[in-house]
C-alpha cells in the first residue's frame, strides 16, 4: 500500500520534470504555460517548481542556468500571489544572490524580481535589499532594453508600494536611480524614467547633494528631438515625451538655477521648436518658482521673450513668448516679499514699459502692435500689474488718438486701448475709487463717442465693441453718459445697408448694455422704438411695402436685440404682439414678410428670454397665446376675412410662428410645463378657446374633427408645443399612444392617422434605444404586406433612419443616441431582408424600398462588412419598377463602387447591364444617378472592365441626345471616362 501511494504520489512530478526538461534541454516554450497554470491550479507548488529545476539551477553551462531560471521566473510572474512570506524571503535571496551570475543569466533574474516585487507577501526591508543589489550588481545601461524596462518596472513596483522604506536609504536610493538612467536612449524606457523622477521629486524622496546630477540625467535630453519610426507598433509620439520631460523639469524649484541658463539658451537658438518647447517649458516652471528663484534671469528673459515677439517670423513663438511673459509676471505678483525685500514686479515692469511705451509713440506705427500685445501680456497676470501698466499707456494712447488724423490710424489706436480695457474686467475692487479707470472716465467716453460718428466703418465697429467694454465696468458711466450711448446706438441701427456690420454690432450691444442699464434703456431707447414700430404701421397702412432694409424691420430688429432684461421684455413684448393685433384689425396692406419678421422677432426675444426663468415664463404666457388666437381667427370662416387672415395659413408664416412657439416651451420648467398643457391642448382637442384673448369666434375650432383645411393646417402649432415640452411629460403617455395605434390600424377611417402616429413613435423610440422600439419597429415591418398601407411602411424608413431639424432634436428634449442608425441596422436588417424572400412577389418592391432607404442612410464603414450578403438584394432592387427605390439604390451603390472595388468586380456584369438600362429610366433624377454610377464604374480594377468598353461606349452614346441639359453632362463626363479606360496614364 505505502509502495502504491509513493509511485502514485510520483506520477506528478514525473510530469512535471518532463515539462522541465522539455523547456531547458528541449528549448521548447509551450511547457512554461503549463508548469504555471498547474502551478495555479494547485497541481504543484512552487517549492516542487524548484525542486524539480534543481539540477538545471545548478548546471555549469551559463545558458542552462539561464533557461531554468527563465522557468522559473515565469511560473512566478503568473502566480506571484500565491506565494506565502518565508517563499518570498527565500526566492528573493536566491535571486539576489543570481545577480552575480553569467550575464546570459540576469535577464531572467530580472524577470523574477520583477514578479517578486509585486508580492504582497514581501516582508519588510526586502525591497531595500533588491535595489541595492541591482544598484551594486547590475550596469543596466550595458542591458538591452527589454531589461532596462524591467529594471525600471522593479524600481516604480516599490516606488508605489514600499515609499517609506526606500525613503530611508536617503539620497543613496536617488543615486542609485540616476546610476540606472544615465545612458537612457530608448524612448520606451525613458517614458517610464521620467515618470519615475517626477515621482521622486513630488513624493518628497531625499536628493541630498545629487539635484544637479538628477537635473543633468534628465536635461540632457532637452529639448526633445524624436520622430517615430512609420508604423511604430508602440505608439509612442515626440509629444508624450516632451510633456513627460517637461513635467519633470517644471517639477522643483530647486532645479532653477540649471534649468533657467538653459531654457534662454534655447529660447535664443534657431531652432523654432527647440524655441517652442523652452518658452512652454518656462510657462510651466512659472507655477511653482518664485521671485528668489527668477531674480537673477528676469533681465535675460525679458530680453528673450521680447525679440521673438518683435522679430519672429513665427505667430507659434509670439504666442507661446507672450504665455511665458503673463506667467512671469503672474509668478512675480503671487510672491509674499518681506518688508525689506525688493519687489521684482515694480522693476521687471518698469524695464517693459521702458523697452515698449516709446513704440506706442513712434509716428509710423512699425512696432506699435508688438509692444502692446507684450504690454497686455505683462497687464493681464494680476490687479497690480494691471493698474501699473494701465495708468502708465492709457494717457499715451488717449494722446496718440488725437495726434493722428487718419481714420485707420485711430482704429490701431482704439484697439489697443480696447485690449487694456478688457483687462480691467478681470479684476474686481472693493473701493471703486481705487479703480484706475476712474481717472480716465471722460476722456475714454469722449474718445468712443467721437469713433461712434467717425464716417469710417471700421473706426465705428471698434467704437462699438469700445463701448460695450467700458459699459462693462461697474458703475463706470454716468447716467448722462448712458442717455449719450443709447442715443448713439439707436442711430446705428438704423443704419444702412452698406453698413450692415455696424448695424448687427449695435443691435448687439444694445442688448448686453440693456441686461446691465435697464432704466436707460428703457427710458431713452424703448420709446423711440414704439414711436419708430407706429410710423411703421403707418407706412404699411398707406401701401409702402417694407424691404428687408428699412427702418421699419431695423426697428423689428432691435425691439427682439434689446430684450435682455425682465423689465425690458414686459415693455417690448406686447409692442410687437399689439403690431401685429395692429395688422389683423386695420386696413393695412399686409404681406407676409412682415409677419415672417415680426415672428422672427419674437423668436429672437424668446432665445434671449431662456436665460432668465421671469422673463421666459412671462414670454410664453403673454406671446403664444396671442400668436394661437390670431391663428385661429385666421382660421374661421368668415364673410369677410380680416387682412392677415390669409397671410397667417400661408406655410412659410406657420413655420415662423411654429419656430416661436418651439423656442418659447423648450426652456420652460416641467410644472409651467404643464400648466400650459392644460390650456392648449384643450384648445385643440375640445375648442376651448377660454384662455385665448380677444376669443369671440364665429365658429368652433375643431383641427382634429371636421374642420377647414385651414383649421388642419393650424395642427403644426400644436406641433411645435408638444414637441418642445420636456420629455417627463411625455413618457406617461407612451403605452396610451401604442393602445390608439393598434386600435386605429384595424379597418376604418382613421388607419392612414394611425399609421402616421405609429411612424413618429417608433422614430422618437428608435433614437433613444427605448426598448418598445424593436416592437414598434416590428410591427411597421408588418405594414409592408398591407395592400392600402404598405407602399407608405417603405417610406417610412426613410423617415426613421433621418435627422429632423424641428422636432425630435436634443434641442427639444429628445435622447439621440449618435449610433441609433448602425443599432436599427443590426437590430432590423436580417428580418427585413427575410421577409422579403417570404413575401409574395407583388410585396417585394416594398421590402427592397424599405431596405434601400435604411442601407442608403446608414455610415459606409457600417455597411462594408455586410455588402457581399446585402449586395444581391441591392442588385433586385434596380430591377424594381419604382422610381423612388431605383433612386436609393443607385445612391447606395455609388461609393460603394469607389470604396469596396474588390466586391463591386464580382458583379460586373450585372451592375453595367442595370446601369445602363436605367439610363433610359422615364425619371430625369434615375438617369442622372445611373450615368453617375457609370462613371463611378470605371474606377473597378481595368481588365475587369476592359471586356464591357465597347458596349458601354455604344450605349451611352444615346443619353448624348437625352433632351435635359443635366442627362447629357453626365453622359459625357461618363462616356469620356469609359473611353480613356486603359488607355497610357489613365
């Protein structure tokens, strides 16, 4: 018994000295898999793994050591958290201990203290002991890479799981890494060597007396010169080591005194990236240095940064230039000074302005742009720089602008001083006595009015911008100031139109100065807005028909420009509303244009009404109830129909108003939401007209029952409500819509509505994945076979597989998923082309347009992989006798020609034979679209073609007489194509 369980217990191991053998003496690699997975199994430990290596381990030949311990450590590399503590300790003084081996030896040495460093069995003190090992035993620059990298991952494995025992080797443990790095050249390994270095100074580990040797082991490498090799397998891009290096080299202050010489010598070089990197390097050191560290370079800096700025021929180095002066600057503001400390910021801004002011001054204006653009740069780091430049250049420009004359001469000028002015809206002041513009309050007021009159365009558009900045500063302007500014930009919306852009510019800042000077506006520009909106009632009453030019729809333009403000909007809004109640009871010639505008008035209004909840709310309340009650008395039918009755049900005035109505619910809150829910649903499915003003109709108001057409027509109002409202209240209505579907496409009179809802319901389904989709999507696919319904089921997939503009959108509310097409296709395809193998054969055309519709609306990548399966059906579907398929189909077919050639060749013959025939299709847009497929024929591989050319050439010479122009450019251009076919150089 005991000699059976001995020989049973030895079956195992027989085994697995079989698998050593097998990878040591047979250099085979498959059994080091299978030793691990047993080994993880728990099939053997890693004691017999040993064991069983014994001899092997212990072998005079260097390469059969190297080969067992390469077993070894792989076993270990996959089952490292198997390994108990005293495993540990002794494997790793076993490896330690190998580190003295051949050198053929210590690269599965490494591989096996690579695994052991990731134990966290590993006691402590273990980790110190490796690293000292490696650093004493291992000249790791003389490895090749693949076991430098492993050296670093051993380094970077401790480094985030044994900091405090490496952080007490002292500075030993940095030397000993910069020993392993010097030498570096792999772009691979230095990734992983700079991260380690920024870990070492982030972490606080000690460098002792090495910071200029870690500084020089890693700024040798600046600035980055890489470039990878084509199809690089590793991915690895100049860019990820120069952002590796810089964050190492921005990393500490303490590298500063190295790093600074450098980056000017660079700065200073002709080389435009080594300029590039160096000012961005120096940006990024701005963050973490101070004045102690930057004192003794400022001079040299400065005068680096400002010759690329006046001389460079790169705008790459002037912008990255001007970064590195705002961080300089913005480092020196952010300094705590002692008492009796020198304050960097006074003189390193007193040497710019010295080296920049007198180019402000110059008479041609050569270097006028660079010293102000460094001047802006040095302002806009913080509130002190910002007022020492400010009040040194204002006086200077506001001088320069009344010694030049000449129109462009003052723009340069005024820009300038507008870019100083945007400066001061970034700080803020507790004492507005203290804010440096005060002083210059007059003279900028006086400067912007006189550019507002200038006859120069330009001069005026900066003029404008000028004083929306100023308008800006809190309590900045008087109130004679403001009534001075709102007189100055009336007139300028009322500009002409040559001067359009003027005109935008003052609508626009008309509305940012409103939302800040309500009552000015309201008091000095609003009036003569209404005065201006009643001369044009007037004009209209005696037949003058506005252009889009006059003052008339200017003063549209700028009613909806200057309704920023809650205040405001309660005086605009009913203007506008009363213009067109105005329009509907008088004798005025009304045309749809002006309602066209009026509309896109109030729509403007309701954008500029979404940013503040009063004044949206107000807006829905007040405008669409108005704009519903003139529609529906528009409606009625009447003896005698008022003047905008016909003009309101023209399509293009109901596309307006519906762009209103759907601006003005989209923002509205889920409870106003449904507030209005209740009265204008209502409205249309019961008539009641309760809520409407001025609702003394003649007649009931009954779109859905047996109303006009024009009643019908008023449904896209609803439209644009419902589809605008947030989409909780929806989701309660869904299963109440499928229950009308499907009791609406039983026999009847309503099937057609049913089907119509059942389309938009699957659609809004279908965009957002909803999971009644599939059997929405279904049960339409079952509409193909209907005799009365199924010619419309086809087309609507064209519908589901589109994007809407006016409803439907994320605008509105709806979940669009942005791969709801490549889902519809997956999800639908195989059933669609099922059914149409079983569908009898007078339902067939129905499956092919509706598999058209979706394979020519879906991405081409998506549909490349699955054309051998779908191209024959593709194929049927040209023989269809409807127009509309032929013409997807041929739209599918054409890229698919120029991007899958190799699949497009295997049906060669049927493609030119079809193409041609529907050369002659009765339809223009078929003709046109098979003479483009023609064309595109010919980028097939040429012996492919070269069988068909006399044939092709013979019968398109018939389209060459086709009786429509576009027909016979086509053929040309696809006749000339086929003849040149394999001919030299084609």
């Amino acid at each position: 018994m005991a000699a059976a369980a001995a020989v049973e217990a030895a079956a195992p191991m027989g085994a697995l000295w079989g698998l050593v053998h097998d990878f040591v003496v047979g250099q085979q690699e498959g059994p080091a898999d299978q030793v691990a997975a047993d080994v993880k199994s728990g099939n053997y430990t890693v004691l017999q793994v040993v064991e069983a290596l014994g001899s092997s381990l212990e072998n005079p030949e260097p390469r059969t050591r190297a080969r067992a311990i390469q077993l070894l450590s792989q076993v270990l590399l996959h089952c490292h958290t198997l390994l108990l503590e005293k495993e540990v300790v002794h494997l790793i003084l076993f490896y330690e201990n190998r580190l003295k081996d051949h050198h053929l030896v210590i690269p599965s040495v490494l591989q096996g203290l690579k695994a052991l460093s990731l134990c966290v069995a590993l006691p402590p003190g273990l980790a110190v002991s490796v690293l000292k090992a490696i650093f004493q035993e291992v000249h790791v620059q003389s490895l090749p890479q693949v076991d430098r990298h492993t050296v670093y991952n051993i380094i970077t494995n401790f480094m985030r799981t044994r900091e405090e025992e490496l952080k007490s080797l002292g500075a030993d443990f940095t030397f000993g890494f910069i020993q392993v790095m010097d030498g570096e050249k792999d772009p691979r390994n230095l990734l992983v060597a700079f991260r380690i270095v920024h870990d070492l100074i982030s972490r606080d580990y000690s460098l002792g007396p090495f910071v200029e040797e870690l500084f020089e082991v890693t700024s040798c490498y600046f600035p980055i010169d890489f470039t990878p090799p084509p199809n690089d397998p590793h991915g690895i891009q100049r860019e990820d080591l120069i952002l590796s290096l810089r964050a190492v080299l921005a990393s500490t202050p303490r590298f500063a005194e190295f790093l600074l010489p450098l980056l000017i010598e660079k700065v200073d070089s002709e080389v435009l990236s080594a300029k590039l990197d160096s000012l961005q390097t120096l940006n990024a050191c701005c963050a973490v240095y101070g004045q102690k560290e930057l004192k003794d370079f400022l001079p040299s800096l400065w005068a680096s940064i400002r010759r690329e700025v006046f001389q460079t021929a790169s705008e790459r180095v002037e912008a990255e230039g001007l970064a590195a002066l705002h961080s300089l600057t913005a480092c020196l503001s952010r300094s705590v000074l002692r008492a009796d400390a020198e304050d960097l910021l006074d003189s390193f801004l007193s040497n710019i302005l010295q080296d920049c002011r007198h180019h402000l001054c110059e008479p041609d204006m050569k270097l006028v742009w660079p010293s102000a653009k460094l001047l802006q740069a040095a302002a806009g780091a913080s509130a002190r720089a910002c007022d020492s430049v400010t009040s040194n250049v204002l006086p200077l420009l506001l001088e320069q602008f009344h010694k030049h004359s000449q129109s462009s001469q003052r723009r340069t000028i005024l820009e300038m001083l507008l870019g100083f002015l945007k400066l001061q809206q970034k700080w803020s002041y507790e004492d507005k006595d203290q804010r440096p513009l005060n002083g210059f309050k007059d003279q900028l007021c006086s400067l912007v009015f006189m550019a507002l009159t200038d006859p120069s365009t330009q001069l005026q558009l900066v003029g404008i911008r000028t004083l929306t900045v100023l308008g800006a500063q809190p309590d900045l302007l008087s109130y004679e100031d403001l009534e001075l500014a709102v007189g100055h930009l009336y007139r300028l919306s009322f500009l002409k139109e040559d001067s359009q852009s003027c005109r935008v510019a003052a609508l626009e800042a008309s509305g940012t100065l409103a939302a800040l000077y309500p009552v000015a506006f309201s008091s000095h520009l609003v009036p003569k807005l209404a005065e201006e909106l009643r001369v044009g009632e007037s004009n209209l009453t005696n037949g003058d028909e506005p252009t889009q030019c006059s003052r008339h729809l200017c003063c549209l333009q700028a009613l909806s420009a200057v309704s920023t403000h809650p205040s405001i909007v309660k005086e605009t809004l009913p203007l506008l509303l009363q213009h067109l109640w105005q329009v509907n009871r008088g004798n005025m010639v009304a045309q749809s244009s002006d309602v066209i505008a009026v509309c896109q008035s109030l729509r403007q209004m309701a954008e500029k009404c979404q940013q503040d909840p009063e004044s949206c709310w107000y807006f829905h309340q007040t405008a669409i109830p108005c704009l519903l009650a003139l529609a529906v008395q528009a409606s009625m039918p009447e003896k005698e129909p008022s003047v905008l009755r016909k003009v309101l049900l023209e399509d293009e005035v109901l596309a307006a108003m519906v762009s209103v109505i759907g601006t003005a619910t989209t923002h509205l809150s889920p409870e106003l939401a449904a507030q209005s829910v209740t009265h204008i649903v209502p409205l249309f499915l019961d008539g009641n007209v309760s809520f409407l003003p001025e609702n003394s109709f003649p007649s009931r108001f009954q779109p859905f029952q047996d109303g006009s057409s024009g009643q019908r027509r008023l449904i896209a109002l609803l439209m644009a409500f419902v589809c605008s409202l947030p989409r909780n209240q929806l989701d309660e209505f869904l299963q109440l819509a499928v229950d009308k579907v499907e009791a609406g496409l039983g026999s009847g009179p309503c099937r057609s509505q049913a089907f119509t809802l059942l389309l938009w319901v699957t659609k809004a389904l279908v965009l957002r994945y909803h999971p009644l989709s599939s059997c929405l999507t279904a049960r339409l696919m079952g509409l193909l076979s209907d005799p009365e319904l199924g010619p419309a089921a086809a087309d609507g997939f064209s519908l589901l597989m589109s994007d809407c503009t006016d409803v439907l959108t994320r605008a509105g509310h709806a979940e669009v998923r942005i791969m709801f097409r490549q889902r519809f296709f997956t999800d639908n395809v195989p059933a669609l082309v099922q059914g149409f193998h079983a569908a009898p054969q007078d339902v067939k055309p129905n499956y092919l347009k509706g598999l058209s519709h979706v394979l020519n609306r879906l991405p081409k990548p998506v549909l490349l992989p699955e054309l051998p399966t779908l191209l024959s059906l593709l194929l049927e579907a040209l023989s269809c006798p409807d127009c509309v398929v032929q013409l997807s189909t041929l739209s599918c077919l054409q890229p698919l020609l120029l991007e899958a050639p190799q699949v497009m060749s295997l049906h060669v013959d049927t493609l030119v034979t079809k193409f041609l025939n529907l050369s002659s299709s009765p339809s223009m847009a078929v003709r046109i679209a098979a003479l483009q497929c023609m064309h595109a024929l010919t980028r097939l591989p040429t012996p492919v073609l070269l069988p068909y050319k006399p044939q092709v050439i013979r019968a398109l010479a018939k389209p060459l007489d086709d009786k429509k122009r576009l027909v016979r450019k086509e053929a040309v251009s696809a006749r000339g194509e086929w003849f040149l076919l394999g001919s030299p150089g084609s």
